[in-house]
C-alpha cells in the first residue's frame, strides 16, 4: 500500500521540492501551507506521516502538534529554522516524533522519513500478529494495557499518553523483568537514527510514573538499575 505523507510548510521553493523528492520516491503526498489548513486535512485524510514546520501562519507547528495529538497517533517530524534545545524539549513534549534543522541534507530528510514510516509497518504488524495470538491486551493488575486501541487504563482511568510514552510503556511491560539499556530504548522505541540523547528516555520514564505509579518518587512498576537502565516490574 502506499504511503501517504503531509508536508505542512510555507515556504513554496522547499514545500516544493519536499514534494517532488517524495513523489520521486514513491510516496503520495498531499501538502499544506498553514497549520489550520493541516490539520483539517489531516483529520480528513489521515496521513501515514506528517512532516511538519514550526513556523506556520495561523497555526504554528507546535499548536498543529498539539492538536492533532488529540486525535491520532500519526507520526510527526518537525522542521525547523532554530537549532536551539529549547524548541525540540517543546516539541517533543507536545509529542513530536522527530526533529531536523533547515538546512538539512535531502538524503538525510528521506531516510529519516523511511525509518519512521518502517516503524508505522513494524507496529501494525506486530499489532496484527499480537492479535492473531490473543495478546492485544495486556493486564498487570491496576494497570491494562491495549494495543489494539492504543489505551492505557490505570485505576479504571484512561490515561492521557503522548504515542512514545504508549509506546515505551508497551515495550517495557513486553519485556518486565528483563533490565533493558537506555541505548536499547532508544533504538527499539525511538529508532536506530534518532538524534536525541539518553536523556529522552529518562524524561519519558519520569513523565510515565507520575501517571502509572502510586508513589513516583517511590517507583515500585519501572524500576531504575543503577549504571544500566530499567526493568519494568509486573
């Protein structure tokens, strides 16, 4: 099947060629150029991958994240003029997936865009087998998880979790009670390119205990190893 990507971006030279170079790699590709305009065609269309540029007239890529998050779990790689820290922690928040700095390398944009739309198959295809297996839900007392709806309920809340912190959840409660590295988290719920740091998966792991432990600062469920990583306690 193929894929389809929404370039939001206002400036027409680099919308452009966004558009030709994907188009030239086989992708469908629908565009726009301001952040109201997006996420009408997003919710209309929903688009395998949205990459997106932070400054948008009308709606700024920030508050176009912010809004499609609500509904979707498509996603989103931001572009963005600033190389400062500052603005991918707020992306990132808002539930960005990935980040590049204009000028950036078309080679470089592509195969970012092909390893986060091989994570979309990856995820559906693991969705699939888990539900061929009767593994879509998963119980730890308090705590179930379903992968099918992408929902976690806690205390029978449904807990409000950006994608990557459902999906680090998912793959710690997968594998409980093995210690797994930071590096390991990175490369299996981030992907291998990903350009944060470990620090990425220490802010996750702190936003996830204040939702999922009685006690965050006395985590009882993700527990830290010291020197090594985490292990997730069913």
């Amino acid at each position: 099947m193929q894929n389809l990507i929404l370039v939001v971006e206002d400036e027409i030279t680099l919308l452009e060629t966004l558009v030709y170079n994907l188009e030239h790699q086989g992708y469908k590709v629908i565009s726009a150029s301001d952040g109201e305009e997006a996420v009408n065609i997003a919710r209309e269309l929903h688009p395998d991958l949205i990459v997106l540029d932070i400054m948008l007239p009308v709606l700024d890529g920030f508050e176009v994240c912010r809004i499609l998050r609500r509904d979707m779990n498509v996603p989103i790689l931001m572009l963005t003029a600033k190389d400062e820290e500052i603005d991918r922690v707020i992306g990132f928040e808002l539930g960005a997936d990935d980040y590049i700095t204009k000028p950036f390398s078309m080679r470089e944009f592509l195969a970012r865009v092909k390893a986060h739309l091989r994570r979309v198959r990856l995820i559906r295809e693991e969705i699939d087998s888990e539900k061929i297996l009767g593994k879509e839900v998963i119980q730890l007392g308090n705590l179930t998880l379903n992968m099918t709806r992408r929902e976690v309920i806690f205390n029978e809340r449904t807990l409000p979790l950006k994608p990557k912190e459902f999906d680090l959840l998912f793959y710690l409660a997968r594998h409980r009670g093995q210690v797994l590295s930071r590096d390991t988290l990175l490369e299996q719920v981030w992907g291998w390119d990903f350009s944060g740091g470990s620090r990425t998966v220490d802010v996750h792991i702190r936003w996830l205990r204040e939702k999922i432990e009685e006690d965050p600062a006395v985590p009882i469920r993700i527990i830290t190893v010291r020197g090594t990583g985490y292990r997730f306690e069913g």
